[in-house]
C-alpha cells in the first residue's frame, strides 16, 4: 500500500494546541497555571503549540513566553510555531488605518526576532508568513527566511493559507523547503478536497496543518443529531472526536490546530486524532455536512 502521509512535518504529532485564544482565559494568564497546563499537555503527548504576533495583539506570544521563564524545564520539550505578516487595521499606524499585509524581508526578519524573545524560546521551531502578500517580493523574503535558519533561529519554514501557486512561488525562490501550509479545512469546510488543493499538497509533500478543524463548534448544525447519535454507538466517538478523526483519515493526514484550551475537549480531540472511522461513515458524514450525495 503506498505511503500518503507527508513527511515535511512532525509526522508523529497528531494535533497542534493553537494559542489565540489564551488571552481569553483569565485562569491561564498568571505564569504558573498556564505553565501546569502546557506540562499536562506535553504528559498527553502533545508538544507543539502554534502562536501568531497578531493573536492577542502579541499578548498570547508574551502570557506563553512568562510561563516558560517561570518554569524553564518546559522550554526543552515544547516546539512553537509562529506566524507574522498581517496587520490589523487597528494595529495601523499610518493615516491610512487599514489591513494589510506584510510580507515583506525587513518586516519578517524584526518578526522573528520578537517573537524569539516574546515566546522566551532560543529557536522557533517553525515560521510561517501568515497570509499570502500580492506585494511579496519572494527573493528578498527568501534570503531574509535561510539566514534565520542558518542563525538557528528558526529551525524550519512554511506558510499558512497559500493556494498551491503562491506557495510555489516562495519555493522557486528558496533552497529551503517548505514544510506546512496551515490552512482552513474540516467537515464544514471541504472545497479544498475536490479543487486539486488537497493533492498539490501531496505532490509536493507539504504537511496541511488544517485550522478550525471542528467547523467552528458548529458541527452540530450541519449534521442531524440522529447521524451524530448513531456515529457515536458506532465508535463510542463524540461530536469533536469524529470531526478530528474524519479529518486525519484524509491523505497526508492532515494536522489539526485545535483553538480550544478546554482540557476535556483537547482529550476528545486526541481520541478522535488516534481513531479509524468505516470508510462509509467518513462517506455519510461528508454528505450531510455538504447536504449533498458524492457524484
């Protein structure tokens, strides 16, 4: 049987615990509950978590940061992404007041630099340019990504929310792999396996690292509650487990990035990431959610 899982990526990690919503949880924001609440997680097996400069308005990179330099023994065993290259319109400083985006060397190569000490990390394990920028100049970005990797700042590259071109684009420009497109994809959100998106990611062996991988929360509204009673007796799974499970069965295994920071929900999420669903489920739950039968 041949092999379909991408290697480019930390193959071994079955989902990645995303950090943009930590700012919202006051009982995480003191250093060390947050830091006894990322070592449960890496005693769960689950050691990477995925930051941006914008979550938070930098606010998540720094709470993570605080409770790593109170607890440094954590800093070995936890591998953070991070992404830069958006700006808010609120966080616009010229008179223009307006979104954009950033991808831009200098830009990118101050972005790493913070994040570094924000995150109190000797390196990032992987760096993403978070949108892709109709202004980048790929050669320039390029040069500014290597030197970071060869300062060891950064141990690896990739981007989030590129369409196959755009990422090619960056690779022609590069000696350096890209090892993860982090983008949208989940049972509500399945365009992406019927536009060729899923198999450019397997023909040039990109990890998908697939964010809002549960829809949301709103899975419930797109699949009848019977489906999802008969789906459970089935596989003693529960709504979160069966849309992760659903997902990672996908070619490439697919990485989810879980929002929530509710340790319930994060142990239902690893039950579904380490569960095989009956080909015709995966099927009849693709068909409700898309409220349409497979051609």
């Amino acid at each position: 049987m041949q092999d379909t899982t991408a290697t480019g990526f930390t193959p071994e990690t079955p989902l990645i615990l995303g950090m943009m919503r930590l700012h919202n949880h006051p009982e995480l924001t003191q250093p060390a509950r947050l830091a006894d609440w990322v070592a449960a997680r890496l005693d769960e097996g689950l050691n990477v978590f995925d930051h941006a400069d914008i979550y938070g308005a930098g606010q998540c990179e720094k709470l993570f940061g605080d409770a790593l330099r109170a607890h440094p023994t954590l800093t070995k065993r936890v591998r953070v992404i991070t992404k830069a290259g958006i700006v808010p319109a609120v966080q616009d400083s010229t008179p223009w007041q307006v979104k954009h985006y950033r991808a831009e060397a200098d830009y990118l190569g101050n972005a790493i630099d913070k994040a570094l000490g924000s995150l109190s990390v000797e390196r990032i394990d992987t760096f993403l340019i978070h949108r892709p920028d109709p202004l980048l100049q790929a050669a320039e970005v390029a040069r500014v990504l290597e030197d970071a990797v060869s300062a060891g700042k950064v141990r690896q590259i990739g981007v989030s929310n590129f369409l196959p071109e755009q990422w090619r684009w960056l690779a022609r420009n590069t000696r350096l792999p890209l090892v993860c497109n982090q983008s949208q994809l989940s049972l509500t959100h399945t365009t992406p396996l019927f536009d060729g998106t899923l198999e450019a990611h397997l023909t040039d062996g990109i990890r998908w690292l697939a964010w809002s991988p549960l829809g949301g929360g709103n899975l419930a509204e797109r699949i009848p509650a019977d489906l999802l009673s008969r789906a459970r007796e089935e596989t003693g799974l529960d709504e979160t487990a069966l849309a992760i499970a659903w997902l990672r069965q996908i070619p490439g295994t697919p990485v989810p990035v879980i929002g929530s920071m509710n340790p319930d929900r994060i142990r239902c999420a690893l039950h579904g990431a380490r569960s095989q669903l009956p080909r015709p489920l995966w099927y009849r739950l693709l068909e409700s959610a898309r409220n349409m039968a497979v051609a």
